[in-house]
C-alpha cells in the first residue's frame, strides 16, 4: 500500500472566545491511490483482509481504531456486526449513510439515517447502484455515481463526510477496465475532529 | 444454401437473357409516359392526389431514386427532411420520424407489413431499391388505419407493377468501394388487362473494418438476394387480382455473438411474401378491395468452431393477415372506407420457452368529407381487439383549408400505439459471459418464483408490475403551405408527439451470484416537438433546388422532473467532484439532434435527362449513449459532433435506353469510427443501367 500524496487542503478557525471551547478545524483530506485489492480472481467472490483506514490518523492502521475498511467495492463501518467470517471485527460505534448530494452541499449530518453494519445489511449498500457506484456489465467498468456523498460517524462519534471520485488507479479520465488497476481508490473527506458537532463548515 | 443460391443466380441469368431477345415487338409510339398528377396511396389507404393531402407526407419518386446512385431503402431515405436513420444493434439502421424511435414507425411493402424486428428495429438495408416504383412517407401517429407501429409514421415502399403497355426491362450493375456488387434485372410487360412482372437482385459486400486488431470486421461480408414474382389479371366485372411473391435471402459472416481468432460466425436470413390483392368495383360508386398476405422471416445465427456449434440464435416470425375495405363515393366528391380484417402472428425463438401466437381482429372507418371546395375533413377510427392485450381505439382528425391558390393550412391529431412485442413479453434469455438475465413481462413472474423456491435470489423488487400495455402516443400537426410562385412552395409544419407508456428495461432482481435481473416496464412519459421547413425552386429551368430544416426538441417527461427537482448530478473530469445540474442542462432522448438540414441541387445538363445531383445533409450534435454515468443525457456528455454528408452523383446517357453512372457517397469523407460504425467513409461507385 502506497500512497502518492496526501494533502492538507484546508484550515478553519473557528471564533474563539473567553469561555468558550477552543474548536478543532475541519480537516479536509484527498487520499489517492489507496488500494483495496481482492485476492480472489476476477467473477469470483472478494477475498483477503480488508483494508481499514482512520480519519483522525489520516491513514490506513491495523488495529481496532479504524473508521472505515474497504475491499473491492465494499466498504464496511466500524460499527454493528460483520456479516462474514472474514470481515473485521466492530469494536467502535461508527455508523454510515450515503447522502445524494453534491459534496459541497452537505453541509451537516443527518443523525436519523445514520445506520450500522449487520449480519445482511451494510451501512454503505453494495451493488451496481445501490450505494455509492455503478456497474456496467459491457464495458465492465465500476464508476462512482456522481453526486453521492458519504456520510460517516466515526468509531469514536466524531464525523466525516466524504466522496469517491476514482475506483481505478490515478483517477484517470476514461479508465479501461482492462487496462486500468481498479480497486484503487481516490477520494477526499472532511473530517469533523469535535465530538458532538455535526456540521461541515 | 449454394445450392439454393446457384439456382436463384440462374434465374437471374434467365430473366436477363429473356429480358435482351425482343420477343414482343416493341411500338416506339405506344410507350408513352403519361403525365399523371402525383398520388398517394398510404395516407388514406386509397389513392389521393398528393397536393390534396390532409397529412404531412413525401413521396420519393422513381427519378429521385435512379439518379440518386442509393441501392438499400436506408440511404434514400436519409436524405430526407425530418427523417433521420439511427444505428441499431448489430449494425442495422431503422428511422426516425419526427424524433420517434424506429420501432415506432410501420414499414410497408405495397401496403403490407413487413416483419423480423429481431432486436426491435426493423433493418432498411434490408430493402432494395431496384425494383422501387416510389417510396410514400406520412408523418405523424396514424393507427386509425394502420393500427400497431404506426405512432411516428408509416413509411410505404411501392414497388413496380408493370404500368406501362408492353415489355419494359430495367438491368444495372453497380461497383462500389469495398466490393460491393448491387446487380438487377427487373422486367414487366403489360397486355391490356394482364401484366406479369419479375425482378431479382443480387446485392453483396467485403464490409470492412474501422477498428483494427480486434480481430473482427465493423461490418462483416455478406451476400443477399431479393427477388419476386407478379401477376395481375383484370377480369373486368369479375374483378382485378395481383398475385405478388417476394423473398429475400442473406447470409453474414457476422452475427450478434463475440466472435474470436478461430470461431466462426455465420447468420443466415430467409424472408418470404404472398400476396393476393383482389379489387372489384361493384358499382358506379362502390369499390371493393381485399388483401390477403403471408410473411415470414427466419434468421439462423451460428457460432462455429472446430469441434461444433457453440452458441446459436433461431428466430422465427410469421404473420398472416385479412384486410378487407369497402369504400363508396357520393355524389357530392365525398367518400367513406369501412375495413375489417384479422392479423395472426406466431414467433418461435431461441429463448423464448413458450410459442406464443397473437391474434387481433380489427375494424376501421374513415370519412372523407370533401362537400365544400376550400375545406377537406378527413376523419377515421380504427379498433383493434387482441389476445393479450386491451383493445386499442384509434382516432384520427385531420383537414386542409385552402385560403386562396396559394396559401393552405392542413392539420391533425392522430392516436398512435404499439403493442408489447414478443421480446419485451416472452423472453427468458441469460447472458452468462456478462453475467445478467433478461425476462419478459409474461414469463417474469414463473421465473422468479422459481429462483425463490430454490433461494437463488438475493433481491427481488416487490412493487414491480408485469403488466405491460401498449405505448401510445397523441400527435399533433399544424401546416402552412405558401407557394411563392406556381413553383416554389414552401412549407412549415409544426409537430408535436405525446408518448406515453413506453416500455423500458429495468433492473427488478438479483441473483445469489450477482447476476442481475432485468425485465420490461412501462415507466416513461416524452414528448417530440418540433418544426420543419422544406421547399423547392427552380432558379433556371437546368436547375432544381430543394431543402428542408428540422427543429426537434425530443425529451422524457421524468428527465425533466429529475432535473428540477435537482437529483441529477455529473463529475467534474478535471476536479473529480461532483456537481448537481440544473434543468437547462437535460438535453434530451438519445439519438437526435436538435438541427438537421438537406440540401439537393439537381443539375440538368442537356436534353438527354444528363444530370449532376448533389445532396448535403447536416446533422447536429447526437449522442447515443450517456457517457458521465448519471443516466440522462446532459451537456456534459460526449456528444458524436455536428456533420456534414455530402453525396455526388453524375448520370450520363449513352444511348437513349444506356446510361452511366458515377457516384461519390459521403464526398467529404466524414468518419467517426467509436461512435459511427456504419459510416466508412468516402465510398466510389460506378453503374451501368439498360433501361427501356
């Protein structure tokens, strides 16, 4: 696993008064090229550990601090149950929903709709349309639907929004699903580091 | 299939060989070509003289054909204002009229339908225009006669019936780039009362390939054979019969399978029509017309490799139909027609399990109201009972109004459905390379509950309906016709299309495997609207100029609500974000263009008819598919460009029965080989006609 840049994007300051908690800022992240390969070929079903990535830390970790894990086009919450034996374990209270949305413009959570992993269900819905991608079967090509936001509750209960932008390796504009390596991931965050604050700005 | 070939090819030797020994004494002074007012028969199902029409129609004469240099109905046709071919699968072109897809529009021959949409669109280039007297063209929905697939039009394919007194042969062979051979013999002699008629064509081509390497032609060879046989008898008060057979045959290299270094792929098409027209006039003022008709159509594809069959495709469609009409003229100029028939149809398919066999019985009237010498009514209704579906009433409006000689207004409102095909109802086809499952309305239901009761499913919508019904649609057209001077009319024409019903392909299921369910619904509401300006002009007597323009606007109704209610979004391809789109940004159905412009300047050399015949056709920016992956197409998608077609043609007369053809198709060279596969590009070809 590599990654070929993380960026800090932005910082925000939010207004500091006598009494009043000093807020962390935003964190706005790109990660590129993270990748989540399946070990299994291709038409069989994923195997092979998931990869699990932390908000807070700003990378992928091993142990039980993650927020969310990926493998080929799943991607799990550390929060709920796992529904198969090789999944990790939840030990955290994350939770998840996808918001149709352009990233921008989601601007807070919606509590209510945030769910958890279970034994059937994930919080991030797999398959071709469901949740955060499309499939299409000629050309073969995973494509993340435009205009899908994920939002996340942290393993801790802070939050995160965030959009993918690429499945295939260095975003490129026309991937070939041939040629390109997919399950590799680019996508950009925002973390919200303040416990019980659910805005975005 | 040689075998057959060889026989058919010895026929054609025959027919050229007869057609060149002068049997009959020919009379230099009997064949006189009589100048008669221009007629249509399809927009009324009786001939009605063309200026006097109530709908908007064009009629591609015989001329227009010839000196066009065209061989296959799809090329002519696109030349045409407001008639737009579109690619198809495998390679075949269907039209659009008025914006509404090929399905949508009836194709005939001599009045009789022609059937094997094996993929929906019915293939053009399929049909020869060697033998073609005139190609009839009525615009808008117009089931009151027709009923099924008549909602964008209904384009009539009239074919020679020996006319004219004596022995008249019509024998060309035209060369063209890529190997293409188009070569015909067609004779017709008329004595009096009784006419018999023969034609038979061979058409055949290398194809050829835009993308290299893949190991397979765009357009793979293939060799076809259309041919038919004619008689007509008139026994006066017995009444007039025309018995009519026609076949068509092809074999392709290519079929719909992938194919692969080693694997052969062969598709053979065998197509076959009887006919009988029996006419009677019964009295002074009562004609009788009845049509019996059977057609068939088997297309055979096989994938071949060494050691056997490894996939194949049957289809097999018939149809017979009873078309019986009455029509009786008052006194006063009017007239009604009162029809009635049956239709029976039956396909056998690969993947379709059942056999399924459609019935309909039909009755339609139609009154002609044409008292008043400015104003014409022409009102009908047409209903059809069917087997599977609910009964369909179908009426239509239409009038002329004649302001003074010059100016006219016409307009109509017309019902246009289409029933549920075969496909969209009984199909039960599984693609296990790209892994989905394809189910029609009728079968859907056994299926999955098959696949429950043995948990092969693991998502299944609920609230899917499997009822399907037909698409239908409300059309409207409002004319001006101005003649600027006795010979420069100009006409505009404003249309508007309301579908609805139409039935889409939906994901309902997925399988434990993760193979997803399709099936047919009827989910969408569009709309086609537009406008259309066409006219002629001589500026000097060598000189015709002709061109037409349409705008066409052509949207789903649920687009637009999607894109107000501001869910639809696209990915930024620099920044990689996502951004919502707003409701100026839909652009539309699939497959039109906005702006679409011929141009035809016919250059009449000299009195030997001599002629240079340019045609330019532009056609704006398309696309065919959405490329951002948000389901709609919007002007963030890769569009195939606006362009130009420019087709030349020179014929010269030898002689007065030889004439020389030369013909550049598509002159400028325009390609666009990812999106365009059946345009090759710039095509050269040379024909030598004998005509009498």
């Amino acid at each position: 696993m590599k990654y070929l840049y993380i960026i800090m994007l932005s910082l925000l300051i939010i207004s500091c008064g006598d009494d009043d908690p000093v807020l962390e800022p935003l964190e706005a992240m790109i990660v590129t090229n993270l990748e989540a390969m399946t070990t299994s070929g291709p038409g069989q079903p994923p195997a092979g550990d998931f990869v699990k990535y932390s908000f807070a830390k700003q990378t992928t970790v091993e142990g039980d601090d993650w927020d969310i894990a990926f493998r080929a086009t799943a991607i799990l919450v550390n929060g709920g149950f796992a529904g198969a034996s090789d999944e990790p374990n939840r030990s955290g209270i994350a939770a998840g929903y996808v918001a149709v949305g352009a990233y921008s413009s989601i601007k807070s959570v919606d509590e209510s709709l945030l769910v958890q992993d279970s034994e059937t269900d994930k919080a991030i819905p797999t398959g071709s349309g469901n949740g955060w991608y499309n499939y299409d079967p000629q050309s073969k090509l995973v494509t993340p639907i435009a205009g899908r936001t994920l939002v996340f509750k942290t393993h801790n209960g802070r939050y995160a929004k965030m959009e993918i932008q690429s499945y295939y390796k260095d975003a490129p504009e026309n991937p070939n699903a041939f040629t390109s390596q997919g399950q590799t991931y680019t996508f950009n965050y925002t973390y919200q580091p303040n416990e019980g604050v659910t805005t975005f700005d | 299939m040689r075998s057959k070939y060889i026989s058919k090819l010895i026929l054609l030797c025959a027919i050229i060989i007869i057609s060149n020994i002068n049997v009959f004494s020919q009379d230099e002074d009997s064949i006189k070509t009589i100048e008669m007012k221009e007629v249509m028969v399809s927009a009324n199902k009786t001939e009605k003289p063309f200026v006097e029409l109530t709908v908007p129609a064009k009629i591609i004469s015989k001329e227009e054909i010839e000196s066009s240099g065209h061989s296959r109905l799809d090329e002519i046709i696109s030349e045409q204002v407001g008639v737009v071919t579109v690619p198809g699968f495998g390679g075949s072109e269907g039209i659009q009229l008025q914006g509404i897809d090929p399905e949508y529009t009836l194709i005939l021959i001599d009045g009789l339908p022609i059937i094997g949409r094996v993929a929906g669109i019915l293939d053009l280039s399929r049909i020869s225009l060697g033998s073609v007297e005139r190609i009839e063209i009525v615009k808008g929905a117009s089931s009151s006669l027709y009923g099924s697939e008549a909602l964008g039009g209904v384009v009539n394919i009239i074919t020679n019936k020996a006319k004219n007194e004596g022995l008249s042969k019509k024998i060309y062979y035209q060369y063209s780039s890529y190997n293409t051979q188009d070569l015909l013999a067609d004779i017709s002699y008329r004595k009096k009362q009784f006419a018999i008629y023969g034609n038979i064509n061979r058409y055949s081509s290398d194809g050829y390939d835009l993308v290299e390497g893949d190991g397979q032609n765009t357009v793979e060879a293939f060799q076809n054979l259309t041919g038919g046989v004619g008689i007509s008898y008139d026994l006066d008060k017995l009444g007039n019969f025309d018995f009519n057979y026609k076949f068509f045959e092809e074999d392709r290299d290519g079929t719909i399978f992938i194919t692969s270094p080693g694997i052969e792929n062969k598709s053979e098409t065998n197509e076959n029509n009887i006919s009988l027209k029996y006419q009677n006039k019964l009295s002074k003022s009562v004609n009788l017309n009845i049509d019996i008709y059977n057609t068939n159509y088997i297309n055979k594809e096989q994938q071949i490799i060494s050691s056997g069959i490894l996939n194949k495709n049957n289809f097999n469609q018939s149809l017979n139909r009873l078309d019986v009409r009455l029509k009786h003229s008052t006194s006063t100029g009017s007239y009604y027609t009162i029809g009635f028939g049956f239709d029976n149809e039956t396909l056998e398919r690969t993947n379709i399990t059942v056999k399924p066999e459609h019935k309909s019985q039909f009755l339609y009237f139609q009154y002609d109201w044409n008292t008043n010498e400015k104003f014409n009514l022409v009102s009908g209704i047409r209903y059809d009972k069917h087997n599977e579906y609910s009964s369909q009433l179908s009426p239509k409006v239409s009038f002329k109004y004649d302001f003074s000689e010059d100016l006219n207004l016409k307009g109509s409102f017309g019902y246009g459905y289409k029933t549920p095909d075969f496909r969209q109802l009984y199909l039960n086809f599984s693609n296990s390379t790209s892994g989905y499952i394809v189910l029609g309305a009728s079968v859907i239901d056994e299926v999955i509950s098959e696949l429950q009761n043995k948990n092969e499913l693991s998502f299944y919508n609920e609230l899917f309906t499997t009822d399907l019904t037909a698409e239908n649609s409300n059309s409207y057209n409002l004319g001006l016709q101005y003649y600027l001077s006795p010979d420069i009319p100009i006409e505009i024409n404003l249309f508007r299309n309301n579908i609805y019903n139409l039935i889409e392909t939906n994901i309902v299921g997925r399988k434990n495997n993760g193979q997803t369910i399709y099936s047919y619904s009827n989910v969408n509401k569009a709309y086609t609207q537009g406008i259309e300006i066409q006219g002629n002009w001589n500026p000097i007597k060598k000189i015709s100029i002709k061109g037409g323009y349409q705008l066409l606007y052509a949207k789903d109704i649920d687009a637009i609500e999607e894109f107000k209610s501001g869910t639809v979004f696209a990915r930024d391809k620099v920044t990689k974000q996502s951004f919502e789109l707003k409701s100026n940004d839909y652009f539309g159905l699939y497959g039109r263009s906005r702006h679409q412009l011929n141009i035809g300047v016919n250059y009449y050399m000299n009195q030997n008819k001599d002629n240079l015949n340019l045609r330019l056709n532009f056609r704006g920016k398309f696309a065919l598919i959405d490329s951002n992956n948000n389901s709609f197409l919007d002007k963030y998608d890769s569009f195939i460009k606006a362009h130009l077609l420019g087709n030349i043609s020179y014929n010269k007369f030898l002689t007065k029965n030889i004439s020389l053809q030369l013909y550049i198709k598509n002159l400028l060279g325009y390609k666009d080989v990812e999106n365009l596969l059946n345009n090759p590009g710039r095509i050269y070809s040379l024909k030598v006609t004998f005509k009498n």
